[in-house]
C-alpha cells in the first residue's frame, strides 16, 4: 500500500501529478554544503524515542561528520532521493536508517530518509516543513561511507 503525502488515497501518481519537490531553503543548503553530519537511526518505536542521543525521535546508533567532497556527495545522495522519484507513492510505514543535518545561513536543516518507505522528512529549525516521497539505490552509497567510518549500521529490511 502507498500513502501520498497529505491525502488518504493509496493510489500512486505520477510526480507531474503532484508536487514533490525539496523546499528552497532546503534545497540551497544541500547543494552548498561543505560539512554535514551524518547519521545512521534504528529505525523501531514509531519516531518516539526521548533518549538525549534522538534524531527527529529516532534513537541514533552513530554519526559521522562529513567535510570537502564526503560531505557534498552525502549531501548529494538525499537532494538525488527526492530528485529519482518517478510515481509518487509511499508506504504507509515509515522506518529511517538515515539522516542528515546541514547547517546553512544560520539555519539547521535536519533530513530523515526512509528507502524501504520511499520517503524524507524535511526540518528546518526543528520544524517540519516537508514530507516528501524519496527513492533509492542511494541507500547503499550512504551505508558505505557509514561503514567507513566504523558506524554501526541499523537492521535491514
């Protein structure tokens, strides 16, 4: 089953049909960026963890802090996520394994991405300001420069 953003209908439509695109702000952040922290979530417990070491309400297992070109190719990999997408359509779960912050005009913008659920939740300021449908193979990019670092990887679905 998918879910589009905003509606109830579970019926995929083509990107042309509806909006999907990374907002502005957003947009500007991830393609200048030059430092970006990356993280690797578990991706159990519905986005309600309240430990102090939470992204977004996901318990974070690691994170690394990406500079020069690691940073723009992470950086990169969530805008080309969003930029893949061909029918817009989600599951209706939503489990991340990845996340991103990028710091950008004295604005944090925090990314939550989902592969296996096609979907990215967009923060600016710790507030919501999108949800996105989202669209791999970037998954495999991003768990490699993980696994570089020595940061554990969460269970795959």
């Amino acid at each position: 089953d998918f879910l589009m953003p905003g509606s109830m209908s579970s019926s995929p439509l083509p990107v042309a049909a509806r909006a999907n695109h990374m907002p502005g702000p957003a947009a500007k952040a991830l393609s200048t960026a030059n430092a970006v922290t990356l993280f690797s979530l578990v991706p159990d417990g519905f986005g309600t963890y309240e430990d102090d070491d939470n992204f977004h309400g996901w318990q974070v297992l690691g994170r690394v802090a990406l500079t020069g070109n690691q940073a723009e190719h992470a950086a990169h990999e969530f805008q080309q996520a969003v930029d893949r997408v061909k029918v817009l359509g989600m599951a209706m779960c939503f489990e991340p394994r990845h996340g991103l912050r990028v710091v950008d005009g004295g604005h944090t913008f925090d990314f939550v991405l989902c592969y296996a659920c096609q979907q990215l939740v967009v923060y600016e300021d710790n507030k919501q300001i999108a949800h996105l449908a989202a669209a791999g193979p970037s998954e495999n990019i991003l768990n490699e420069i993980l696994v570089t670092a020595h940061i554990p990887l969460p269970r795959q679905p």
